[in-house]
C-alpha cells in the first residue's frame, strides 16, 4: 500500500472536514430554505379559505356559498400549482368541490384555521382548513360549514430550491477561498523540506558536506541533526579512508616482494610439486597486489573527488596518460603493443579532476587486459555534446544475467580469471561524479565493449 504524504494528509482531511461541514451547511440552508417557502405560500392559502368561509351561509335549509374570484386568483399567479377545493354542509355532505379532497382530515368544529400536509390522487398537496358556525336565516337552526382549499408543492419546492441555492453559493465561495488558501500554505510549509530535499538530490555520491540553506525555525533543529550527522559519517568515512590506503600501501611493498621471490623460485626450482606449490604463491601474491592497488587507487580517487575542483581536461591526453601507466607496468607490455588507439585530433574537453580521469580510463582498459587475451580496441569520439570512449576487447564476453553485477563493489563473473572486482565499480563512481555514465554491451564478432559517456565542456568551462 502507497504511503501518503504528510502534505497530501493534511490536504485529504482539510477536504473531508469541508464536505462534512458542507453537507451540515446544505442540509441547514435546505432546511431553513423549506421552512420559508412554506410560511410563504401558507399565507396565501390560508387567505384562500379564509376568504371563501366568509362567503357560506344557510338559507332555508340549504348550504350557499360564493366562492370569491380573488380566493383563486392569488393562488394562480404560479403557473406550477393546482388549487382544489372542498366545501361540506354541517352534515358532512359536499356541498361543492372535489368530493375526496381531504377525507383523512379530521374535521375541528372550533373554528381555528389548520393546516395539514396530505397526498390528493397520488400528488402531495398542502391543505388549509376551517370551520365557519352559520344560522338558518328562515328557521334560526345552524350548524358548521366545512371549507378546504389545498394545492400541489411545486412552487414551494421551486422556491426551496432556489432559496437553497442563493444561500449555499456564498458559502461555496468562501470554501473554495478558503481550500486555495490553505493549499498554498500547506505547499509553503512544506517548501523548506523539499529545499532541502533537491539539495541532498543534486550532490554527488561522496559529498557529505554541511546543508547550508536558510529554513525556518521549525526545520533548523532537522537540519541541525542531518549536519551533526553527516559530520559523524565523513569523520568514520575519512578514517576508514585512511585506513584502507594505508594498509594497502603497506602491503604493495611486501607483495611485490613475495610475487619478484615466487618468480625466482620457479625458475629455479626442478622439482614439480615445489613449482606448483611456487605457482599458487606467485598467484595469489599477484591478486593480493592487484587489490591493495585497487584499494588505493580507490581511496585516492574518492579524496581527490572530494577535494578537488573540476577543470576543463582534454579527454584525449587522459587516454594517452592512463596508456603510459600501463606501459611502465611490466605486465601488460604485450597487451600494449598489440593495442589499437583511436583518439581524434582536436581536443575533447570535459569538465573533470585530471588525475582522477586518467584513473577512470586506465581501471577500463586494465579491465580488458585482466580478461581479454587478444587485441584492444580503444576508441575515442564525440556526437551530440558528448565524448564517448570505448574499449573494446575479444574476450570471453559477460552473461546477460550477469552484466548488471558488473559495476558492484567486489563482484567477479569469473572467479577462474585474476582480478579485484573493484576497477569498473571505482569508474562507474568516476563517470557519475563527472555527470557521466558507463556501460557494457557485446561486441559484434564476440567480446565486450565498456563504454563510458561524459558531457562535452563548453568554452565558458561548463558541462
């Protein structure tokens, strides 16, 4: 499950609690919207009946009554309703009217207006009620004439709506004001991290170097501790630096000497087991030089990465310098000679640490010597804003599955073949501080090509 983010936590629930309240508001303002509507359109229908039970009377017998224009007329100015009506002698009878309007009301012989909401042939209707008490003007007996007037809810609900409406768009406004306010001071409160966040993002892999950004308040103690941190790793960092150059130059020398002595001593020695015996010393020795160099050239390289700054360096030259190296080793002498050097006239300037390039290119080329027998290629161009050098070999090649283990720290393909598993990690480190990257692909023909990749330098000293 996707963890959410504090900013978009705070933005989730700042929402939830506005539709809550929103939907209080809508169902408040409905409420309120219905209630007026109703004292509304009660007030002209209770006028209504009140004007037509002014009109009834008995006389000899008979119910009279006329029902007045303006009983109707008030109620007709909206189109949306219909008006029924319903008058009953003391008897129950109908006298005019629809003969089922308002059966289910009880009749209140107090002469009281009432009020009631019933349903009429399916329809919700509003019903006003009232009783009038008349005397026979012939015989002097009376009794309680009935008068109903009712009429559908359609413009009642017409204004509710509308009501409903005109009350909610203010607060619609002020949640919309409100909610872009907030989202802008939620994303300011959060700027300070995000700082911070493309600051560590932009640094190179060694720099450990103090975060000098203004925060605020509430983010200095953060800051102070990622400081306070960082100074701890590069203190234990420096001193495991040191340590490992150390040691490995220590060794350099005594394994030099125990290699040259193992040499001697097969050339000297008749008997086989002792030549076997001589061999494997002679071979380890060499491994165990081969990584006390690595180690140190991986603790120089790191220092001057660190230490150093970049300046514009002829990708060519560093080429040329990492060959010289590995002429004067004694061990790769036939490997050089059968080498094939393409580097382009002009210069291929690239922003970099000289020496530290020049390490980068003699650990690839190295890297083909250890595994490959045969010939080198190393190829040197420009396209598209970039220098791109390739080294090429007729080795065995790598497995897919393994090329990806390549560039890690100690990771060999073939234990069988000499070699430290650290030359192509140390460039890789290389090519990315540079802004740069490496890789390997199979060489058409069999063999692998290394491939490194930096941005050209432009004349203001850019990459």
């Amino acid at each position: 499950m996707a963890r959410l983010s504090i900013e978009r936590r705070l933005l989730i629930t700042t929402g939830c609690v506005f539709l809550i309240i929103g939907t209080v508001l809508a169902l408040t303002v409905g409420a309120y919207a219905r209630r007026a509507a109703d004292e509304a359109f009660d007030r002209v229908l209770t006028a209504s009946a009140l004007s037509i039970a002014d009109t009834v009377g008995i006389e000899e017998g008979a119910v009279t009554v006329d029902i007045p224009y303006s009983a109707f007329a008030i109620l007709g100015t909206s189109r949306l309703n219909r008006v029924f009506y319903r008058v009953t002698a003391p008897d129950g009878s109908l006298v005019t009217g629809s003969p089922i309007l308002a059966l289910d009301i009880p009749l209140i012989q107090n002469g009281t207006l009432q009020l009631h909401d019933s349903v009429y042939r399916g329809e919700p209707v509003r019903i006003a009620s009232v009783q009038r008490y008349r005397a026979d003007t012939v015989t002097g007996t009376g009794g309680w004439i009935g008068v109903m007037v009712a009429e559908t809810r359609e413009a009642r609900q017409e204004l509710a709506g509308q009501l409903t409406v005109n009350g909610m768009l203010p607060a619609i406004a002020v949640a919309l004001l409100a909610g872009g306010l907030i989202l802008v001071s939620v994303r300011s409160a959060f700027s300070p991290l995000r700082l911070i966040e493309s600051n560590l993002r932009a640094r190179r892999p060694s720099d450990l170097g103090r975060i000098d950004t203004n925060v605020p308040a509430e983010v200095s103690a953060l800051v102070s501790a990622l400081n306070e941190f960082m100074d701890r790793l590069g203190s234990v960092l420096d001193g495991v630096k040191r340590v490992t150059a150390d040691a490995a130059h220590q060794l350099r020398t005594p394994l030099a000497a125990i290699q040259a002595q193992a040499e001697v001593g097969l050339e000297e020695a008749e008997d086989a087991q002792v030549r076997r015996r001589l061999s494997r010393i002679h071979h380890n020795a060499r491994e165990a030089g081969l990584l006390a160099n690595m180690l140190l050239s991986d603790a120089t390289t790191m220092h001057r990465l660190e230490t150093q700054d970049r300046e514009v360096v002829d990708f060519g030259d560093a080429v040329t310098g990492a060959l010289e190296m590995l002429r004067a080793e004694s061990t790769y002498a036939g490997l050089i000679r059968s080498l094939v050097l393409e580097v382009p006239q002009s210069p291929v300037p690239v922003l970099a640490e000289p020496v530290v390039l020049r390490e980068m290119v003699r650990n690839v080329i190295e890297n083909a010597f250890i595994h490959a027998a045969g010939a080198t290629h190393v190829h040197l161009s420009t396209a598209q804003g970039r220098a791109v050098l390739q080294v090429m070999d007729r080795g065995p090649g790598i497995p897919d599955i393994a090329k990806a283990k390549v560039f890690q720290r100690f990771a060999r393909v073939d234990t069988g073949h000499p070699g430290t598993g650290l030359g192509l990690a140390i460039a890789r480190d290389i090519a990315v501080a540079f802004g740069g990257a490496i890789s390997i692909a199979d060489r058409d023909g069999g063999g692998l090509v290394v491939e490194v990749v930096l941005p050209l330098a432009d004349k203001g000293g850019r990459a």
